[in-house]
C-alpha cells in the first residue's frame, strides 16, 4: 500500500520481459495489444494524453469552467481541418499551375500554413529560459494558521499547483546540469485567487536592490560580440562584476557549491528569498522566509559527472522530473516557514531581514513544516503549459505580504512587464495555464489575445447601469491590504543603509559550515571558473574576495591558479557554523535512484534478475545494461536489456552492480581465469566501456558492487576491491544489500576529497 512500492511494482509491470514475445503484445509487456505502426486508413479520435499527463485544469476570466472544453477545442474531430474548421484533402501539395507549374497565391491553405509556423516562437525568457515543470497537489497542515489567513494555509486544504523549475543563464535550448542558479516557481490555484512563490535553489541573490539586475545578468549571459559561452558563469564578464560588486560573494559561493549542480529537479531546496509578511485574521503580522525541502534530501552531481552529462544527455533534469512521475515515484517537498517578529527594524539577532543576502541560519529560526507538496502529472503541452506560464511575485492572496526588500521591489514590476513582450499583451491571465481557479470578475478591457466576450456596459465604478456590479470585498477577506508599516522619517535618497554593507561574514559562515569534501568542491569550482577567465586582472581579484572569506580557501585556489594569495582586506569575521547548510553526513529514502546492472556476455542471468526484482522492491529503478540491446536468455525467463554498451554512461546511475557468472572459475565479461595483476593484453579483453563506466563510478563516488565472476573486470577497470564503497559479494542480491545504506549517503563520501 505504500506509494513508493506500488510505483515501483508499477515499473516492473512495464519492464517485465517475461514470456512475451513482439508477437504475443508490446515487446515485453504480456498480454497487451501490440499497437499498428501502419498509417490508419480508418477516420479515429486522436489519442488521448497518457495517464501521467494532464493539462491546466480551469475556470474562465469571467468564471465559467472551461478546461476540459479547451483540450477538446484544440483538437478535435478525426478530420484534418484548416484554422476555419474547413475540411482539407490534402497538405502536402501546393496548389500549382500543373505539377510542374508555379505555385499559386490563391492556396490560402499553404499561406496559412507557412504564415503560424513562422510564428510559432515567442520570445524567451530573459532570464530562466530553460525550464521543466509539472503539476501536482499541496496539501496544508493547517500549522501556520495562527499566523496567515490565506484560506489555502488553514488545515486539510488542498490547492492545485504548478511548478517551473529553471536554470537562469542558459537559452532555451541549453543543457542542463551547468553550474547555475535553479528557478523553483510555484503557481498556487487557491480559492482566493493565484498565489505565486517565485523562488531559487539558493537562498540569496546577488545583488540587494533591483536596479542592479540588468547589470548582473549581462555579466552572466555570454559575451555581446561572439555570443559565448552559453549557460555559463565561467567567463571574464561573470568574473568581472561579481568581484567588483562584492555584494554577490554569498550568492556567488553558493553557485560554486555543489548547490549549483543539483543531482536532480526532485532534490534541491527551494527558497522565497526575500522575508515576506504573514497577516491573521486578527491583524497580526509575521515576518517569515519561506523554504521548500525536498524528501529525498538535497544531492548534488560531481563537476566532471555534470559536464558529461551535457554532453551525453542535455535534457537530464528535464528527462528524470518527467520520468519519475511517469513512473509514480512522485516527487514531494515538505513546505516550512522559519518565523521572526515583525519589529520596527525588521532584523533578526542582528541579522538584516530585508537585505536578501542573507540567511537566517536554520539553528536560529528552525523551518517549521507547514504543508506538503507532491507533484503527480506532466504537462500534456510544452508550449501551452511550461512555456506560457507566466509567474508574478505581485500574485498575492489575503494573508501574504510584501516587505519592503529593494530587491523584491523591482520585482513587483519586473515581472508583469516582461510578459507583455513575451506573451504578446496584458491579456496574459487568461491563458489556460495562467486561469486563477478562483472566478474572476475584473474592469480590466479588450487588448491583444482578449478571448473572454465580457458581458455589461459598465466596466467602471461606481456605476448604476450594471446594478453597480461588482462590487468590493469588505476589508477582512480582500487582498492587498497594506499593513500600516511605519516608514522612517527621511530624505529621497539614492543609497543602501550602512546594514548592507557586510559582504563577508555571511559567505564565511557557508564556507565554515561546509564538510571537507564539500569545501573541496567549492575549491575545484573557484579554481576552473577563475581558470577560465583570461584577463589577469580579474582572477587576481576573484582571490581577494575570497581571501576575505577565508585564507585556507584562498591559499588553495591560488595555488590552482598558479599565483600567490592576497591577505584579507577586512577583518574575518567571527561566525558560527550552521550545521544545516552541508548536504553531506545524512541519510536520505532512496526512492527513485537508479541503479545499473551490468552483465556480460556470459554473465549470471539469473543473478540479475533476483537483483533487478529487489531494486524494484525498495522503490528504486533497475537498468538492465547488456552488450548489445533486445533480450538476454530466451523465453519465459528472458530479460529486457534497458541500456546497451552503447547507449549507456556511467552518470545515469548512482550504483552500478557487475553481475557476475553462474560458473566458479569463469569470468561475466569475456575473459577465462582472469586472475589479478592483469596485464595490458589482458585488460584489452575486457569492453573499454564497461571499464569506462566503472572507473568513472569510481572516481565519482558512486558505490559499486560486483559478485563472482566480475573481480577481473572491475580489475580491468582499475578499480580496487578494497576500496571504500567497493563490495564483492557472493551474489547479487546479496551484494545489493550490501550496497543499500551507501546509496542513503548518496556517495561514498570516503572516496574524497578528488579533484573531480
Ligand atoms: Fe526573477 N525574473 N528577477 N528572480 N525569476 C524572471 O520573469 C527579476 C529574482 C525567478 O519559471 C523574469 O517571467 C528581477 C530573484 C524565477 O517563469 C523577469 C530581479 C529570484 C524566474 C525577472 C529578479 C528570482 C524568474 C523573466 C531582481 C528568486 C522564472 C521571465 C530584482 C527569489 C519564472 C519572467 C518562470 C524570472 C526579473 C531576481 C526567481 C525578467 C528584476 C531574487 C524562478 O521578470
């Protein structure tokens, strides 16, 4: 009963290979039809969304509902018909003047053809253009009830969501495992009208009033004049402002954190950034920060891991969201608050709440859970979901409050202005996926895209030919109701007060709370970025700033770099570690890992799949990886290869299994009586990417497992049977359990420090 055992057997289902043969039904799935790859020659309806895919869900501008109306609208009916509903014959000929002749202007079909493709694209975002999103549901406690009186926050509610994930540098097409922000935005459907949490995997940002983001982000993006590099921060221009502007030193060694390579969508925190202001229904306010934790733990990829991976496979986020909720392995957040008094001067145990960069350190304000998120189905349409989904952190409900944060100031603007370019007008809420679920009934008029046919005269107020519709919500349940914070006394002035100008002591406290392994990432990371940057000037300054975080930190980049390491120009500061802030040290469900199980040619079929079956059993995913792909072994027993040599890379896994063979003697992967100390003709019996695969596994931490019958191969592959997280086990799934608690570690942290 337990959802996590139900997807997985759900999985197996699809990946079982027993007795069916392509004949008897879909390769591998008995008992099903096997679908006609022949053109129909019979008129039918389209075929519907898959099971996991759905689309948004909603109500009309003026209230009426109309989601299901709208799918069916988009496509409909057997026949192919022109934008009019105008059945068509033909489209694959223009209408010519003989079938050699000129093609003729009256074909209104091929002018209407040609003239939306070339439409089809509307500008991308500016800033996170690459994205991948999903729906789901968020279930409240009802625990923070006593502080908002946002409705969808009081107990047992359950609002439907959608979520964007996004990475900030790259084009729409870019990869993405670079090292980069992520975006974490969340569209709350309530029945209070839409409520967006536009936020980041990092919970700071670079820069402390809005007026700078145009700077930042065209420092970030490639360079004016060859366009390069793309989705990279590991350039001059990066360099260049983010050690001129030291304001951006926390944000910027948060990116070089393993935090700016998340392992997946399904295991990075979120956070709102800025402090907010929670309003009761008595009046009472609260300032809080808003923190999305991931159930499966915060894990991140190794930097060599996430480079190839751009390469092997640039869609791996975006593969692996959509996938696991195929699957049913739905991914879940737990929602908290960490909470603070709203004082006159809005800081908290000295530390400055609207000065977003910085935190509060979780030991000082723990996260208090405050609801769930779970995300259960795919979009059904890129374009029309993903793409045209339009997030506002103006999008408020009753409860929920702006402070007065210089940052979140120009976002209020921002992000209602971007979509009138990008979305082509103000009309933009009336999207589908953009549809508050809640009914809407503003004054707002016509404009491009205007698809709502309002009713009345009297789009203004106070009217009487409308019988004075509609009419205003009394001030208990209507939004945007400014709490009466007192604003100080002063002059107009172009300045930040003297708390923002503390750059350093944030940044050290990260530094000193992270492990040695993570710290030794942070050190790789500063190394390659400032490496890659070519002018002199800037890498000697990229040293400073990190010389006013922490000298060892310096000393070692420096030394990468191959120059000498400035003193601090500030004193360093004298901080506490925050112990919540390392990834590494706990344990996590290991719902949804993948792991690998290699064979070779001769190798233990029956071993894999008492492995594969127990991979399945604790909710994880077994890939099949073979020599070349189709089935191993015949008939009822036969096993579905999922990743041949060729198709396979060791980075889709985070544990690879050598299966071993049946006999005693012999060895899975070719070679006989392979013994160690293998010299180089012999290593040359054995796959050069099976060898790869393991050796890469190695070197990133991954646990690996091997039973009779492999040692040579893992030999071949340079990789010691000694070593940390290296189990040699009698059979599978004895050395399965073996190698379950190193995945609840996600690696084997042991086998660091590595400059990988
Ligand atoms: Fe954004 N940001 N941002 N940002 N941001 C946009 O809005 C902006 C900031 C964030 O999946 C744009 O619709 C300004 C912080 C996410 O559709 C734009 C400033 C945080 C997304 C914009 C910031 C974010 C955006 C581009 C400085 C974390 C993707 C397209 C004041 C709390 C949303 C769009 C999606 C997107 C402006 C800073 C998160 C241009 C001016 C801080 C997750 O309006």
């Amino acid at each position: 009963d337990n959802p996590i055992k139900q997807a997985a057997r759900k999985v197996t289902d699809a990946l079982r290979g027993d007795g069916a043969g392509p004949e008897e039904g879909i390769p591998g799935k008995p008992g099903v039809e096997s679908p006609s790859f022949a053109e129909p020659t019979e008129p039918h309806d389209p075929l519907p969304p898959k099971p996991d895919q759905t689309g948004p869900d909603t109500v009309s501008p003026t209230g009426q509902p109309t989601g299901a109306d709208q799918a069916r609208m988009a496509q409909s009916g057997a026949y192919l018909t022109n934008a009019q509903g105008t059945r068509l014959y033909d489209t694959d000929h223009s209408l010519k003047a003989g079938p050699r002749g000129p093609v003729l202007l009256q074909d209104h079909h091929l002018r209407e053809k040609v003239m939306h493709f070339d439409h089809e694209r509307i500008p991308e975002r500016v800033v996170h253009a690459r994205g991948s999103a999903a729906h789901g549901v968020f279930t409240s406690y009802g625990t923070a009830a006593s502080v908002t009186k946002a409705a969808f926050l009081a107990e047992d509610v359950e609002t439907p969501v959608f979520v964007r994930f996004s990475t900030v540098l790259g084009s729409r097409g870019s990869a993405d495992t670079v090292r980069d922000t992520r975006g974490f935005a969340t569209k709350f459907y309530t029945s209070e009208g839409v409520f967006d949490l536009v936020g980041n995997n990092i919970p700071v940002f670079f820069i402390q009033d809005a007026i700078k983001f145009p700077d930042v982000i065209h420092a970030g993006k490639p360079h004016p004049d060859r366009e390069i590099p793309q989705a990279q921060s590991a350039h001059d221009t990066f360099w260049d402002f983010v050690t001129l502007h030291t304001e951006a030193t926390h944000h910027t060694l948060w990116n070089m954190s393993d935090r700016g390579i998340p392992r997946s969508l399904r295991t990075m925190e979120g956070f709102g950034v800025h402090t907010f202001r929670l309003v009761n229904a008595a009046g009472e306010t609260t300032l809080v920060k808003f923190h999305w934790k991931p159930k499966l733990g915060v894990h991140s990829l190794v930097w060599e891991e996430a480079q190839i991976i751009n390469g092997v496979d640039p869609d791996f986020h975006r593969r692996d969201l959509a996938d696991a909720i195929e699957a049913g392995a739905h991914p879940e957040w737990e929602f908290g608050i960490q909470t603070f008094p709203d004082t006159p001067d809005q800081t908290f145990e000295g530390i400055d709440l609207l000065d977003p960069t910085n935190i509060v350190p979780e030991e000082l304000a723990p996260v208090q859970p405050i609801g769930k998120l779970v995300l259960d189905r795919n979009p059904s349409n890129f374009f029309a979901e993903t793409e045209q989904v339009a997030f506002h952190v103006g999008h408020l409900v009753p409860g929920i409050d702006v402070t007065d944060d210089p940052l979140l100031a120009g976002r209020l603007f921002s992000y209602l202005d971007t979509q009138i370019t990008r979305l082509g007008g103000p009309n933009f809420p009336q999207i589908p996926i953009n549809r508050p679920h809640a009914p809407v009934n503003d004054m707002l008029r016509d404009s491009f895209h205007q698809t709502a046919v309002h009713r009345g005269v009297a789009p203004y107020r106070p009217n009487s030919l409308d019988g004075g519709c509609p009419f205003l919500a009394g001030a208990d349940t209507g939004a945007y109701i400014e709490t009466p914070v007192t604003v100080p006394e002063s002059k107009k002035v172009r300045e930040a007060p003297e708390s923002f100008a503390d750059h350093f002591s944030q940044p050290r406290r990260f530094w000193l709370s992270m492990s040695p392994v993570e710290r030794e990432h942070i050190i790789g990371a500063y190394t390659f970025e400032l490496g890659k940057c070519y002018e002199q000037a800037i890498k000697e300054r990229g040293l400073q700033v990190l010389a006013n975080i922490d000298p060892e930190l310096c000393a070692q980049v420096a030394a990468g770099l191959g120059l000498p390491a400035p003193s601090a120009t500030v004193p360093l500061a004298d901080v506490e570690p925050s112990p919540a802030l390392s990834q590494v040290g706990h344990t996590w469900p290991t719902d949804g890992r993948i792991v690998g199980i290699v064979t070779g040619p001769d190798g233990d079929l029956e071993g894999v799949r008492a492995v594969r079956d127990a991979v399945l059993a604790q909710g994880m995913v077994p890939l099949v990886v073979a020599p070349t792909g189709g089935k191993l072994g015949d008939g009822a027993n036969a096993l579905t290869v999922q990743r041949s040599y060729a198709t396979a890379r060791s980075v889709e896994f985070d544990a690879v299994l050598l299966a071993g063979t049946p006999g005693i003697g012999a060895d899975a992967y070719g070679a006989r009586d392979a013994k160690s100390g293998l010299d180089s003709v012999e290593r040359a019996a054995y796959d050069p990417r099976v060898a790869l695969l393991l050796s890469e596994a190695f070197r990133h931490g991954k646990a690996i497992g091997a039973w009779k019958g492999a040692e040579a191969a893992l030999e071949a592959a340079g990789v010691p049977a000694d070593a940390p997280g290296v189990i040699v086990g009698d059979s599978g799934t004895g050395t399965l359990e073996q190698i379950l608690h190193l995945l609840g570690a996600h690696r084997v942290w042991e086998r660091f420090p590595a400059q990988v």
